[in-house]
C-alpha cells in the first residue's frame, strides 16, 4: 500500500529509537515490521504520527512485560507483587563490587584452598539473630522444605491447627508438609490448642514440632494457644527437635517504629527454639533468601543433606544479606535499609514532600491515609500516613497510564480517586512522580 512509511524512516524516529538500547536493532524492526504489516492488511489511510504511535505503542507493551522498575505508591511497604523489599545503597555497592569480577565465594583466602559459600555470611547471621549456627538458602519456603527433608521425611510433624497457613503464592504449611514426605498430625481445634493436644499426639514416630507464624490472619475471640517455651520444654522432654518458622523475621522490635511488637528472631532463638526460619526480604529488608538460624548440631545436618546444592543461594545475595546486616547494629545506619526508613518518616515529613506535589498538580490535595507493612507481617497493623489524592475524571484510566510509564508509577484507587501514598514513594522519586502525573493528566484526560 502506497503511503506507508519506510521501515528505515521509522527506525530513525527518536521515539523508536529510543528503544533500540534496551531491545536491540533488530527487535525494534520486528515491531516495525508488524505495526506495517497490519496496517496493510487493515487498507485504511494512515497518517505518518499514528504509524509511529503504534510501533511506540507495540515497543512499550513488550518492555512493560519485561522487569522494569516501578514505583511504589500503594502504601504497602513490603509488597510482595512489587518486589517486596527494596534493598539499601550499601548492599547494591556490595552486589556490585562482588558480582563485577570473582570473589572467594568458595574459596579460602588464608588456607588457599575450596571454601564454602554458606561461611561467608554465617558470623553476621550469628551476630544478627544470636543464635549459633545459621545457614542461607533460596527463600524462606526452602528453608523450611530442607529443614523437612533432613529431619521428618517418613515420619510425623505435629502442626497446631490454627497454625496451617497459607501464604499465597502457592505456600501452603499443609502442601509443603505431605511435598516434604513428612506425615501431617494435625494437634488442637481452629481457635484453642493445649499442650494435652500434643502430648496426645506424640509418639515414637513423631521427627518435629512445628510452629509458624500466622502471616496473614488473625483468630480472635475464644482462643487459646501453647507458649513457645512451652512447646520447647515440651519437645526437648521428647527428645524431638523443634523449629519456628517466623515467616517475616524482624530482627528489631518494631515497637521502636510504633507498631504493634511482633516476635523477633532472637526471642525465637532466646525461647530455645532448636531451629527458627524467616525471609531474607520481608521485615529484614534485604534481598530474597531464606534463613536458619539455631543450635549448631540442629544446622550442621542441613548442611550435609545434597538438597541444600538445589536451594542455594548466588554470591549477589550473600554479598547483599551480609551487608544488609551490617546496618543493623545502629538505628542511624539500619533505617538506611529502605524499608525501615520508610516506616520511620514522620507525618510532617511526608508533609513536608505532599506540599511540593500540590503546589505542581492543581488536581491534587493531601489527605490522610493508612499505610501497612505488608510481607504477611501485621495484617491488622496501620500505619498512619499521608497520600496525594488526585480528582480526576477518570481515575481507572489516570492509573493505567501510570502504570505504563518508565518507570511505572503504582497507584490506589479510593471513591473514585487517584491516590499515592507518600510513605512507599522514596523523597528521591518525588521529581518523577510529580512530573509523571502531569504529563499523563495533561495528554489523558481532562482536569476536574
Ligand atoms: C512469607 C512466609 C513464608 C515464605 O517465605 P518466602 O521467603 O517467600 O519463601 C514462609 N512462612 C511464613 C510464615 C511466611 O510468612
């Protein structure tokens, strides 16, 4: 058909071949040629700008299914379908001096000869949890697969029945058990479980005692529940071992930043708790990675068992984790770590960056929100926050458009307006938010 543009002329167009870095020439053709070819097909006049808007268009539909960065303006601190933690400038520099070249990932420096991987980050987690041997594997779930597979494949593990979570993402306690090859002994009644509701259930068959965290619900009312000490004394008169899994893992107590207290990892381990296994990047704020922590002679097993070579983790995690635990030792250099200094700003602070919004966008206002730390930690815990509701006509479509930036900004929607919360926006990405949603309210839909 006569009038179409050359494949040439449009792979010259600035905003086509911007796209050429992050694809490659050829890639970039390929939409061209599609874009030309469906244009042939549909027979329809075509002018030069819409031409160029659909390859535009095709080019940024392929990189928004590709990682991209976003950012985070829903209020969740750590939000699972955004990439849960974001990780600190120290543990990115890290990453980087680590994963640039090689390093002594398995190799010992003094002696000169093969090392293990595991080491290397062993002393910060003994450090970090208290506990006295530790190991790292892929995500919290391995952690507490391996642990299964060392000690209860074949025999029973005794789980109270308000303890049978499931996390989401496919993580369910019950799955992972009878995926383990342990045997399921369910101990106690959806709201109230008694240690007389263990002892029950002990026997000779009997390899572990577990507890997990609750993550993402609450049982209220008439309830009742055995004490970790308890469940410790109760395990070690059976000689059985017993392992927490804590799910989120604060290493603080999160009184410190006004929420409620959640059990730390070194209340876990201080309870006696043989074995204790939490994430690398919920409430710790570091990258993903399932951790163990507890009684030497508990770990040393895992380390044997071949399928910790599948559970691994790369050096680009330990060198994160270890200096993500680092920062912990001090509150000024912990709330570094991007979650924690985004659950210690204060309401004037987020005051403070909400007026540089209102002044730039005429359909903003500030107005009071609720933020939440997300990760299955807290599920009822608010944080009281602020966020830039934006009055527009259309609310769905301003979020869409927002979501098809680079970076995507991820909006709520809340009666019929756009709002983004301030607690999840880092201060540095405020510039393009601000400049983002005008660019996309000017060209996508009318003010109020
Ligand atoms: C989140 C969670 C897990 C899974 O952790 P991943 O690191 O996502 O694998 C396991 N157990 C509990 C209690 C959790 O909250």
């Amino acid at each position: 058909m006569r009038g179409l543009p050359a494949v040439h002329r449009l792979l010259e167009e600035p905003a086509v071949a911007e796209y050429g870095v992050a694809f490659g020439r050829e890639t970039v053709k390929r939409a061209i040629e599609q874009v030309l070819d469906r244009a042939r097909a549909s027979g329809s006049e075509r002018s030069y700008e819409s031409v160029v808007a659909d390859v535009v268009a095709q080019l940024n539909d392929a990189r928004l299914r590709e990682l991209v960065p976003a950012i985070n303006a829903t209020g969740i601190v750590v939000h699972t379908n955004l990439g849960r933690s974001p990780l600190a400038v120290e543990a990115l520099t890290a990453i980087d001096r680590i994963a640039r070249g090689y390093s002594n990932l398995e190799f010992d420096l003094s002696a000169g000869e093969r090392g293990s991987r595991y080491s290397r980050v062993t002393e910060a987690l003994r450090d970090a949890t208290g506990a006295q041997d530790a190991i790292v594997v892929n995500n919290c779930a391995a952690a507490v697969l391996l642990i299964l597979d060392t000690y209860a494949r074949g025999r029973e593990t005794i789980v109270a029945r308000n303890q049978l979570v499931e996390i989401g993402g496919g993580f369910r306690i019950p799955d992972v058990i009878a995926r383990s090859g342990s045997i399921l002994i369910e101990v106690g009644s959806t709201n109230r479980v008694y240690t007389a509701d263990y002892e029950r259930a002990l026997s000779p068959r009997t390899a572990l005692l577990l507890r997990t965290h609750p993550s993402n619900y609450r049982i209220e009312g008439f309830t009742s529940d055995v004490a970790p000490e308890e469940l410790v004394r109760l395990g070690r008169s059976a000689g059985v071992p017993v392992v927490e899994d804590l799910g989120s893992g604060a290493l603080v107590d999160l009184a410190e930043y006004g929420l409620p207290h959640e059990r730390t990892v070194q209340e876990a381990i201080a309870d006696g708790m043989d074995l204790v296994t939490f994430s690398g990047d919920k409430l710790l704020g570091g990258p993903q990675a399932g951790i163990i922590a507890g009684k030497a002679h508990f770990v040393a097993p895992l380390r044997s068992n071949p399928l910790l070579r599948a559970l691994r983790v790369d050096k680009t995690t330990i060198a994160a984790l270890a200096a993500t635990l680092h920062l912990y030792l001090e509150r000024t250099s912990r709330d570094r770590i991007p979650i924690f200094r985004m659950l210690a700003a204060t309401l004037d602070d987020l005051r403070a960056r909400g007026a540089a919004y209102v002044d730039a966008i005429a359909a903003a206002s500030l107005v009071e929100s609720m933020a939440y730390v997300g990760g299955g930690s807290l599920p009822q815990a608010q944080i009281a926050s602020l966020a830039v509701a934006l009055e527009v006509s259309e609310a769905d479509g301003v979020a869409a458009a927002l979501r098809r930036e680079n970076p995507a900004v991820v909006a709520r929607i809340e009666k019929g307006r756009v709002m983004l919360d301030l607690r999840t926006i880092a201060p540095e990405e405020d510039a393009y938010v601000i400049a983002t949603v005008l660019r996309v309210t000017n060209s996508s839909v009318p003010r109020r």
